[in-house]
C-alpha cells in the first residue's frame, strides 16, 4: 500500500502547479442539460405507474429531483476541491466498496437476512438499512478509477512489465469486480473491467499485453455467459426476442414497439403509451425507449449527440491536465460514464443481450445519480486545474 501514498514533494508541486483557471463551462453545461431531461422524463416516463402504485403521479420525479439537488451539491463541493487531495480517500473507499459487496454475499449465502440485500430482477445490487438504500457497486467503480490513477501513475514506465507492471496493478480491480460478480451483477462487472482496460491502454501498456488482455476479456464473457442459465436465457432472447414474447424476450419487444411508434419526430412528451404499464420500470433502465417513443430518432441523436460531445470534453480534460494522476482519473471517469451509456442505449436498440445498466444522468435512482454527479464535480476539478486553458479546444 505504500505506493499508493501521495510523496511530500509530489503534492507540493501539485500545489504550486494548481492553475487559478475556470471550470470547463462546456462540460459543466452538458451535464446539467443531461441532468434537466433526465428529470423531465423521469417524470414523464413513471407518471403513470406512480399514480397507480404510489397514488401520486410525481412521487418519483420528486425523489429523482430531491436526489439531483443534493448530487449538485456535491458536484459543487468535489469541484472546489484539489483533486489530489482524493489520493487519501483512495484506501478507504476500496476497503468501504469491499465491505459493502461483501454484505450481499453473506446474503447470497444465508449468513445475513434476504432483506438485507434482496433479489432483484436476478440479481443483489442494493443494501437496505431501515429507510435507506444503497448500490455498493456505485461506489465500488469509482473507487477502482482513483486506486488506477494513483498506482498506474506511481507505476510509470514499469506498466510496460507484465508480472511487476500490469498484473500488480490489475489485482484489486479484479477482486472488486470478483466481489460485484456474485451479487450477479455481469452488467456492473463489464463496466469495471472495461474502465480497467482503458485505464490501462491509457498508462502506456504494450500492444502484447492489450492483445492478451483482450482475448481474455471475451473468454471470460463466454464463460459468463455460459456458466448462469439466466444469462444463456437472456443471451437467446437477444439473438430472437420473439420466440418468448410474453417472458424473456417481452422487455425488448415492448422496447421496439416504443423506439417504433416514436418515428421521426416522437409522439409528443408525455404521450408515451408503453409507459402505460406495457414496459417494465420505463423510467429505469429502458428510460431511452420511452424518449425515443415521445421524443422520436430527433430527439434520440440529440441525447446521444450530447453523450458524445460529453466524451469528448471528458478526453480534453484528460489530455490538458496537469499531471499523469489526473489524466487517468479523468480518463476513469469519463470512461465510466461512456461505458454505461453505449451499453444502454445497446441494450434498449437490442445491440446487445439484455442487462441492468442505467443511462447516467437521466435513469431513475438516486445513488447512481448523486455519486455520478459528485464524480462530475472532480472531473470539473481537473479542467480548472488543467496546465491550459481549455476555452479555446
């Protein structure tokens, strides 16, 4: 662990190197656009089921809109606070993530009660504490990004070794992702291995070593894949939806009669008919067929253009920061937030096998959102703290 410590003379010139800049206004914009549709459409989307399970139709556009308000805070804070100042969290947090993953195996097991972490959909990914809940994993991919920042930085040239060099580094990733794989969380794992990987191809690890690493990665999806029935279920139900309509194939069917009906131009918002108790949580995971049912493709290219644009500031701050730590914690960031929504979107477009990942900023739920935002305000961070302006990229 100890190199993972911040050295005295690292952080003074950290210090002196801290730019008096502003924040990239670019970035900042497109997620608090992002952040406004995905309000309005959560509302939108589970106005309907709010009022016939919870008797109001905005129950959860107020919760979605309380949870918006309190990750802005945080998103306020983390950008008004050095970013290498995080290096002292990183320890904790990866100790916290493995904790909190842990609690939902115990539960798998029987040593702790079903309620503790119940079985959602087939998978464990929330922690009930009286009142409050809770994603582990949330925490759990951002812990990993600040542990890679750091020891990919401390690393240096000696990424390019493979014992020394990439397996050292890989380890805690791998247990973390380990840990999120027996709650049956495959969608949360991908997206942690894959943040893994191009943490890693950004630090400078060599061509070989991408080539293995690859070829691994798509054996152990295969194995996956072939290692959980439900997964084969939901891997057949990709490759022809309609030879289940009403069971493992019905959520994607119901996605195409939304993405269809929405045409060009969308029913108008708010008009949605799927979202009428047709498709299961439309203001969760398949929120995006519901936007392409009222909004339409225009709509649609508009929120991927927006992704996209996000994408990129993300790879400027990256290349613009003041230092290798933060050019990987912003590549880890950035990563996160564009893994999520290629997969998505995938998903809801049936690109690829059904799996429980929301689009960031616009999906209900309140902890993706606070942790995703508050990850915001350190990428925020680094942009003002970038050795140039980057008004003008």
């Amino acid at each position: 662990m100890r190199g993972l410590k911040l050295k005295k003379g690292n952080a003074t010139r950290s210090n002196e190197s801290s730019s008096k800049g502003t924040i990239d206004y670019y970035l900042l914009s497109t997620i608090i656009i992002l952040l406004a549709i995905g309000i309005v459409m959560v509302y939108s989307a589970s106005s309907y089921k709010s009022m016939l399970e919870k008797g109001n139709s905005m129950h959860f556009f107020i919760r979605q809109a309380a949870f918006a308000v309190i990750g802005c805070v945080f998103m306020y804070i983390a950008s008004r606070v050095d970013y290498s100042r995080l290096r002292k969290f990183c320890i904790p947090l990866i100790v916290i993530s493995a904790i909190l993953l842990g609690v939902i195996i115990l539960v798998k097991i029987g040593v702790l009660p079903e309620k503790v972490a119940p079985n959602i959909n087939g998978a464990r990914r929330w922690i009930y504490i009286g009142p409050i809940s809770f994603q582990p994993s949330e925490i759990a991919k951002y812990s990993v990004v600040l542990f890679l920042a750091i020891a990919l930085s401390n690393k240096g040239e000696k990424i390019k070794e493979f014992w020394n060099g990439v397996v050292a580094v890989v380890l805690v990733p791998g247990f973390i992702a380990f840990l999120v794989i027996m709650g049956k969380s495959m969608s949360i794992t991908m997206v942690i291995l894959l943040t893994t990987f191009i943490m890693l191809v950004a630090a400078g690890m060599r061509r070989l070593h991408i080539g293995l690493f690859s070829a691994l990665g798509a054996a152990l999806v295969f194995f996956l894949i072939k290692g959980a029935s439900y997964r084969q279920d939901r891997f057949s139900s990709f490759i022809n939806p309609w030879a289940d309509p009403k069971g493992k194939g019905y959520q994607l069917i119901q996605s195409f009669y939304s993405l269809g009906a929405g045409g060009v131009t969308g029913l108008g918002l708010g008009k949605s008919r799927q979202k009428t108790m047709y498709m299961p949580e439309p203001h969760n995971d398949f929120i995006f067929a519901i936007i392409g049912e009222e909004l339409g493709l225009l709509g649609c290219i508009f929120i991927i253009a927006l992704f996209i644009f996000f994408i990129h500031r993300g790879a400027i701050i990256a290349f613009g920061a003041r230092d290798t730590y933060g050019m990987l914690l912003a590549v880890g960031i950035t990563s996160i937030i564009a893994i999520q929504t290629i997969i998505n979107i995938a998903v809801v477009t049936g690109s690829m096998p059904t799996t429980g990942v929301p689009l960031p900023f616009i999906s209900y739920g309140g902890t993706s959102l606070v942790i995703n935002l508050t990850a915001m305000g350190v990428l925020l961070n680094i942009s003002k703290n970038s050795k140039k302006s980057l008004k003008n990229i």
